[in-house]
C-alpha cells in the first residue's frame, strides 16, 4: 500500500516512518520545508512534499491507499496557543478529510491519532481549558461525524503515554533521564498519577497494524483502536525503574512533592481496545534501558 504521512517528522511520526519505510512501504511525507527532518537517519528516503497542511490537494493524495494523520499542534506547552491549535487541529484536520473526498477514483482509508485526554474531560472538565487536548478532541468528533458517507475506512487511534529515544526533553520520562545523566536532582509532583505508558517503538509497529488491517473494513466505517497496553504504572513507578536501571538510588536523585502536583494527577485511563499489544508491551525494562542510553549517547555528542 501506499501511504501519505502528514507529522512525519515529529516524535512518533518519525518512529512510524521508519517502519513503515523498513517494511517496504512507499510513503509521500508532508512537511513545510527541507529543514524539517525527521529525528534520526532513515534506512531509505520517503518522497517528500513540502508544503503546508492546508496547502494539500486532492491530486496530492491521489494514488494513495491510505492517509495516516499524524500531524499537531500544542503538543508542547512551550509552543502551545489556541489560535495555531485551532488552525491545525481542527481546520487542518477537517480540511484534509474533505479534500481526500475528491480523489480520483476514491479516498484513501484515513488514520488519526487522537489523545486520550479527550476522553477525561467529564471527569477533569479543566483539561478543556488545554487548546492542545481541547482541540484535538473537536477534530475527532468532526471527522466522526463526517465518516458516514466517505468511500474508504476511517480509524480513530487514542494515542496514550508513548516515551523513548528523542522524545520532547520536557516530558517526564525523558526530563529524569536527562536530569540523570548530568548528576542533578530531578524534581517532580507526587509521582502518583497513573498512565497507560507504551514504548514508542511499539507504538510505532501499532500504527502499522492499523495500516495492514484497512482492507478488511468497509468503507463509511469508523474504527476506534488503542495505542495503549492496558495496563496502568504511576510516574513514580517508572522514575524509580529509570533510576535503577541508570545504577542510582531514586531516593537520592529524585525529589517527589505534592505540591507540584498538576489538576489533572489524578485522572487516568487504560487501553481498551489496542490492536497491537503482546506481552512486551507493558513490560517496561527494554524501553527504559532504550532510552537511558539514546539519553547518554545525545549527552556525549553534545
């Protein structure tokens, strides 16, 4: 099949692509110029596009098979604003989804991610109150709603807690290891929060299920799949694990404190429906080992 990515350079859209790319995929990558690179070299170059989301027409898509949507705005707080969260969740998004409508011969099957913050927000009604998570959720309704009458499978993929290799430096897992490596303290909330985290290796491999699964699901209908294991660790948990496998004492080079804590700690969900998750998947050891020494390698070329 042949696929076109949108968000190929970001943290899982670079995971993803390399797979797919290993597999033997043919895959067009949109991204606004040649300064944008995915984060790491890749065994083969996809066929680049380089223009903006907005910017994509039909014949771009044409010739396509499938669409894998994984392009976002306000994933980082630093950079997050609701009017570029509007403009590319939501108008970027939608505009896509109706434009593949108008591909010669018919759309392509159309993939999203979403967060499964969106699904937290009767329980934390502030998380609305994040243009990122906010956004993000109008998206998916939209294209929910619009599914009915498109020519091709759509699948929703809630996306839950993916960390590894180059991952944005502020998030957590990513924060201890860094803290870690250069001998400092890192310091966090309590710890207790409890997420659904997934290697992004394994999340990767899950987008490409959903890829091989499209020719066995009609078209107008709309899939709901997990990138996820269902299985709940806190923060805590998987610092302490860093900790060790890094030969420190957590109760030394970690510093937990309530009063850090953000609103939403205490919401929390597992993966219901992933379509790809083995025995691995919750089994954490490998993908902190993975990231401790991606974090050692980025130190020591630094």
């Amino acid at each position: 099949m042949k696929l076109f990515v949108t968000g190929a350079t970001g943290f899982l859209g670079s995971h993803f692509l390399r797979v797919a790319l290993e597999k033997g995929y043919e895959v067009t990558a949109l991204r606004r110029s040649a300064a944008s690179k995915p984060r790491f070299a890749l065994p083969v170059m996809p066929r680049w596009l380089e223009k903006g989301l907005s910017d994509v027409t039909a014949d771009d898509l044409t010739g396509h098979d499938v669409i894998v949507h994984l392009a976002a705005a306000g994933v980082k707080a630093s950079t997050r604003s609701w009017p570029e969260a509007l403009e590319v969740n939501v108008l970027g998004a939608i505009r896509l989804f109706e434009v593949a409508r108008r591909c010669a011969g018919g759309p392509p099957a159309f993939i999203m991610t979403r967060t499964f913050y969106e699904d937290l927000v009767a329980q934390e009604p502030r998380l609305n109150e994040n243009p990122y998570i906010a956004t993000k959720r109008v998206a998916s309704e939209a294209v929910r709603l619009r599914a009915g009458d498109y020519k091709a499978p759509v699948i929703l993929v809630r996306v839950f807690q993916v960390y590894g290799p180059l991952d944005e430096p502020k998030n957590v897992l990513s924060y201890a290891a860094t803290q870690f490596a250069r001998g400092e303290k890192a310091e966090f909330g309590s710890g207790c929060g409890r997420r659904d985290w997934i290697r992004v290796g394994e999340a990767a491999a899950g987008l490409l299920a959903a890829v091989s699964s499209v020719p066995g699901i009609p078209p107008a209908t709309v899939q709901d799949i997990d990138l996820g294991s269902g299985k709940l660790f806190s923060i805590r948990e998987m610092v302490e694990k860093l900790a060790s496998i890094a030969g420190l004492d957590a109760d030394i080079v970690c510093d937990f404190d309530p009063a850090r804590d953000r609103p939403d700690v205490g919401v929390e969900l597992a993966a219901l429906k992933p379509l790809h998750a083995d025995a691995r998947c919750a089994e954490h050891e490998a993908g902190l080992k993975e990231l401790w020494q991606s974090t050692l390698d980025q130190l020591g070329e630094s």
